[in-house]
C-alpha cells in the first residue's frame, strides 16, 4: 500500500505537460486523468476539488510509463485486490446460498472487469464551497479504498451523511452496484462522497472490482425464483460502466435507480 501511495505521488507531481498525454478524450479511455471544476449531476452543480487518475487495470492491464515503479506497483496491488473481492464473492455466494461457483461463472470472474482509480485533493482555501467527489454508489461488486491517513469519506445512511474514517493501512471495503442487483436488493450499494479541508492534502486510492466486461448481470436466478420476482433490470457490465461514466442520471435518477423494475 505504501509504494502504492508513493507511485500515485509521483504521477501527480509529474509536470502538467507529462500529465496532459494521459488526459480523458473519451470516457471509455483506458488511461485517463484529469481535474474536474464543476459537475452537474442534473439537480445540483458542485465544484469539484480533485485530480484523478483511473485505470483499467483487469483484465487488460493499462498504466502510463511514468513514474517508472508505477507499472510493477500496480500490477501487484491489482493482482492482490483482486484474489480479495474474490474470496469475498465467495463469501457473499454462501451466504446467499448460491451453489459454489454460481457467481463465478454467471459473472465471469476469470476475466473480471478492474478499475484502479487514485483520488488527489489538495487542500482547498474555501472546503464548505467544494466537494471532492459529489454523492454517488460505484459500480462493480466490491470497492476497496485506502486514503493516506487525513478524513474525507462520507457514507450516506437514512438520509444523513456520516464521516467514514477507516484506520490508515486498513482496506475498507463498500458494496457496488452489482452485488445490489445481483442479490436481488439484499446487499446494499453504499452512497459516498469525499469532502475536502483547507490543511492537508488528501489521497485516496480505490479499486473497483466488477464483473467481466461481456458478463450480463442481473439478479441471480436462484434468489428471484426465491423472492417471485426480479427488482432490476439485467446489462451487461461494461455497457453499465460507461453509461456511468457519460451519462449517469436521468431526471435525476443515478444509473442504479433507473435498474430497478
Ligand atoms: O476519496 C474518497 O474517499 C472516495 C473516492 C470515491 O468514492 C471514488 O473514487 O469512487
Ligand atoms: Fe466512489
């Protein structure tokens, strides 16, 4: 995790002529970065107080030539995080009560889709007038976060938001859109944001853990027959990521909410 934070330093004080190369043309890219000053997620406008960088790492690997340890780093924090949301997978198969390699092969897991993403905040004269990362649930079946020790997850519950401060050199690990509608609604997508302060500079490192790109997800068979019904819609997983990432609310629905039946 250290170098791994060390790595994502070094990339963002590259000089901005380094960075410009890698920055977003189109939301599919497989490297990009970038600082957003304003987003509009249809209802509010916010201004946003972050650089990033997102990779998708799984299950081909993409990664810019600089910092020169960056591409070893990242092979292995991909290749690690990843046997982990596996061996969760498993874990939430069981207690689904899903045969054992039921999940795997609907969802493809052998070429399972993986987002690396590294979140910069500097500090921000004016934190109430800002956010890091407006509200919002990520997609995939698992994402894992690490910061480098200064606050800033929030994570919604009944309506309030509520600081999330995991330890430093801890993984947290939240629910993503896919667990919601692959167990039919029983596990939850949780809905963050990252808040900003005027002290100290903030990163954090995420990794999305998804379904194979091709992989069609929908609610498991097993648990609508259970329940009589599906409550979501199925798509497959790499046409759910983009529409995430270009167009992500319809009359102010997130992409979650317009699955649901
Ligand atoms: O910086 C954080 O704590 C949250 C980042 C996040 O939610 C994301 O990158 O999807
Ligand atoms: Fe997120």
């Amino acid at each position: 995790m250290n170098a791994t934070f060390t790595a994502m330093r070094e990339f963002f004080s590259l000089p901005a002529v380094e960075k410009k190369q890698y920055e977003a043309k189109s939301a599919s890219d497989p490297i990009k970065c970038g600082n957003f000053n304003v987003a509009n997620t249809s209802n509010q406008i916010f201004t946003l107080w972050r650089d990033y960088l997102k990779l998708y790492v799984h299950p081909d690997f993409h990664c810019p030539h600089k910092p020169q340890l960056l591409r070893e780093v990242l092979l292995e924090y991909s290749q690690r995080t990843r046997k982990m949301a596996r061996k969760l997978v498993e874990a939430v198969s069981d207690a689904l009560e899903l045969e054992q390699d039921y999940v795997d092969q609907v969802l493809k897991l052998d070429s399972s889709f993986q987002m690396f993403a590294a979140n910069f905040y500097p500090p921000c004269p004016e934190p109430d007038q800002a956010i890091g990362i407006p509200p919002h649930t990520d997609p995939g079946l698992f994402t894992f976060l690490i910061h480098n020790g200064v606050a800033g997850l929030q994570i919604e519950h009944n309506g309030h938001w509520f600081n999330a401060d995991s330890p430093q050199n801890s993984i947290l690990v939240n629910a993503a859109d896919q667990l919601q509608i692959l167990s039919n609604g029983r596990y939850k997508s949780v809905k963050h944001r990252a808040v900003v302060n005027s002290e100290k500079e903030r990163i954090s490192i995420v990794v999305a853990n998804g379904p194979a790109g091709e992989a069609v997800v929908g609610p498991a068979a097993p648990l609508v027959q259970k329940d009589g019904h599906p409550l979501y819609r199925s798509m497959k997983y790499v046409e759910y990521v983009e529409s995430q990432l270009t167009k992500s609310r319809v009359d102010g629905k997130s992409l979650l909410e317009q699955q649901m039946i």
